[in-house]
C-alpha cells in the first residue's frame, strides 16, 4: 500500500487471538495505530458465536468490506463467514485440493504441511514440488474454493527449513496479488482437473500427516 501497488486498498484492523502474534509488531512498526490492532481471545468469550460477535463488531465500527487470514489459527466463528462470505481469503503454506484428499485440513498449518508434503512426493516418487495457496474461507478447514497458487520447486537436499523459507515469501506476493485482483474486481476461482492425491496413495498421505504431526506437534 505504502508503495502504491495496492492504491485501492486500505487497512484499517488487525486482530490477533494471543498477544505474542507476530503480526501484531508488524503492523505497529509499518504505521497502524494501536486502537486498530486488537487481541481477541477465542477461549474469552462464552461461545463461537459471542466471539464471532466480537470480531464483526470490531470490523462494522471501521467499515471493513474484506478479511484476510493470514496466520490465523483458530476455527473462524460460522456468523463472520456468513456475514463476509466471499469476501474472506485464507492463505496456506501447501496444495490444496478442496473436495479430495490434499495437505489441508485440521492441524496443517506452517510446518506441519512442509513436512507432510516432503514425506509424500519422497515416498510417491511424483510432482517434487509444493504450492502456496490463497483461497476463500468456508466453514470447514481449507475446504473454500482456490483463487490463486504458486508452484515452488522441491529439491532432493530441502528440508522442512528451506522449504518454508522459499514458500513463504510466495505465500506474502500471492496475499498481495490477491488483493490487487479484489481491488480491481477481477478476481477468478481455479479448479484442479487432475486430483492432487491419486486413490492408491491416500495411506501415504495419511502417513505423512501422521509424521508430521510427530515431529513438529507444535506446527
């Protein structure tokens, strides 16, 4: 925005759910004002519903029109996805394929998908890559519909470390080409022909959340 690139677009709110959120200095340091950076607790509100009341509060007072979940880790209360649907993208650090198996779902987030998607393209001997994902919020994890991905190499001496360093700044260019493309009303679903996991390798998958989970069970 500083720059001129996104000249359409405005923040106005940041919202974290702990208060050792590293967004949370970075949006101070890049200019927003503290009113308009905020911690919500999801576990300080008696129910899914009181804390999605909390969120959209915050967001009707500054005229909000498009959230970006950028991560964001906790379930996002039914009330905001239905006040914002379609207006609300979730950015993913692994393939998505929504409607079959793929490297989304419940407990895959930062390091756990790195990991995940190493062990299976090692162990299914197919497609040495990766992507970053951004799509838009539906109410189960990483079910919403693709609006944009990058495909990112894998090399035979990556680790969950390199990897996560080369996906991550795709990750932040395809935040903000996204947001150009809402900006400027251009905005397109993509839809994967060919399924990202083939039927005979659903246990790898498995496996290789399992895994994941094991090595990195605090993501």
């Amino acid at each position: 925005v500083k720059a001129g690139f996104l000249s359409r677009v405005e923040p106005v709110l940041v919202i974290a759910s702990k208060p050792d959120a590293g967004g949370i200095e970075k949006a101070v340091a890049e200019g927003m004002s503290e009113e308009n950076v905020l911690v919500l607790r999801p576990k300080a509100y008696s129910s899914p519903e009181a804390f999605g009341e909390a969120i959209l509060l915050e967001c009707h007072m500054r005229g909000v029109d498009l959230i970006c979940q950028c991560g964001w880790l906790p379930i996002t209360p039914a009330n905001v996805i239905e006040a914002y649907q379609g207006m609300m993208t979730n950015q993913h650090p692994g393939p998505l394929d929504p409607g079959r198996p793929d490297f989304g779902g419940p407990r895959m987030y930062g390091r756990l998908v790195h990991c995940a998607r190493l062990y299976f393209v090692r162990r299914a001997r197919r497609d040495f890559c990766t992507e970053a994902t951004v799509q838009r919020v539906a109410p189960e994890f990483d079910k919403g519909v693709i609006l944009g991905r990058v495909t990112i190499s894998i090399n035979p001496d990556d680790d969950v470390v390199t990897l996560q360093e080369k996906v991550l700044p795709q990750e932040h260019r395809l935040q903000i080409e996204t947001l150009l493309a809402f900006s400027e009303d251009r905005v397109r679903e993509l839809v994967r022909f060919e399924p990202l996991v083939r039927e005979g390798e659903y246990n790898i998958l498995a496996e290789a959340k399992e895994v994941a989970g094991i090595l990195f069970p605090r993501g």
